[in-house]
C-alpha cells in the first residue's frame, strides 16, 4: 500500500501543478491579450497662422522631431500630428505669403484653438502686417472664441521686440490667449 499512497501523492502534486500552470497562462493570456486596445489619446485640431518667415514650420518640426535640415517654408498648408504624452494636436499650418493669407479663414472651420507664430524681430512694416493679420483672426467668427497662443519668435535676435513693444497685448481683452517669447526656432 505505500507506493500506490506515493503515486497518489505524485498524481496529486502532478494534477495541482498542472492547475497551477494553466491559471498562470490564462491569466497571462487575459492580461496580454483580453485588455483591448489601449485607450485613444484625445485628439484637438488647432490652425498655426502667421506670416512668410515667422517660424511656423521650424516649430511644428521641431515639436514632431523632424530634422532640421527637412525644413522648407510652407507655400500652401500643411497638416502635422503632433504627439504628446496625453493627447495629439493635429495642427493645420497655413502659408503666411501675401496671396495666401487671404485664403486662411477657408481652414479655419473644426479649429479647437489658435497658434499664432510671429517674428519679433521683424520689421516694423511687417509688424504692422503680422498685428493686422492677429486683429482679423481674433475677431473672425469661427476663431474668436477659441483659445490663442501668440509665440513671438526669434527672441534670440539683437532687433528682437518685448510683448510690450509689439503692442500685442490691447488687441483683445475678452479672448483668452497666452504670449510666448521663443529663440531660435527658425534654423
């Protein structure tokens, strides 16, 4: 009778084992695979407006990690998904050359907030320009209730201009927006 109780013994250790192993693997296999996908990171579209050589394309490559030498300056639009830990911007940036900012409100339909790129060292013509094109787009219906980030870009330029200098800040006082100083985003 002792080796039948020793191979009974052995049977059961066997049979606890195996139990042990096939709730570990369907364990495992509900972990890996019955999760389902990841959730989605939210997704907002935004439009970056501003004129020729303000720097629109270098931030938006430098924030996706592009490399600096793929920078060309956008002629029409383009459209860029900028990855963030939480959520992704899929950004519309429209060309800022004279014969395009006149099409810029034909993007703007869907926008969930505004970058607006400037070149603070710019001259004062083209200042002028840039606050102009600023003013339409805080008033434009479908912007105008959107949140704004104004970049002054080029801070890093010895003709580089304050918030202050610029008069950027009396444009609007009823939109919400945030002034950003930059350096060097053009390469």
């Amino acid at each position: 009778m002792g080796s039948q109780t020793v191979r009974h013994e052995l049977v059961t250790k066997h049979a606890q084992n195996v139990s042990k192993v096939r709730i570990t693997v369907i364990y495992c296999f509900r972990a890996l695979c019955c999760k389902g996908p990841p959730p989605a990171r939210p997704e907002y579209d935004l439009v970056c407006i501003g004129l020729t050589g303000s720097g629109k394309t270098s931030l938006l490559s430098k924030l996706c990690s592009e490399s600096p030498d793929s920078v060309v300056s956008t002629t029409g639009f383009s459209i860029k998904a900028v990855p963030f830990q939480n959520a992704i911007l899929n950004v519309k940036e429209l060309g800022g050359a004279d014969n395009i900012r006149k099409y810029w409100s034909r993007y703007y339909q869907g926008s969930q907030g505004v970058i607006f790129v400037l070149d603070s060292a710019s001259s004062e013509d083209d200042l002028e320009t840039a606050r102009n094109e600023l003013h339409s787009a805080l008033q434009h219906p479908q912007l105008c209730t959107l949140p704004f980030l104004i970049l002054a870009n080029h801070q890093d330029k010895p003709a580089a201009r304050s918030v202050q200098e610029q008069k950027l800040e009396d444009l609007s006082e009823d939109i919400s927006h945030l002034f950003l100083r930059a350096k060097g985003l053009v390469i």
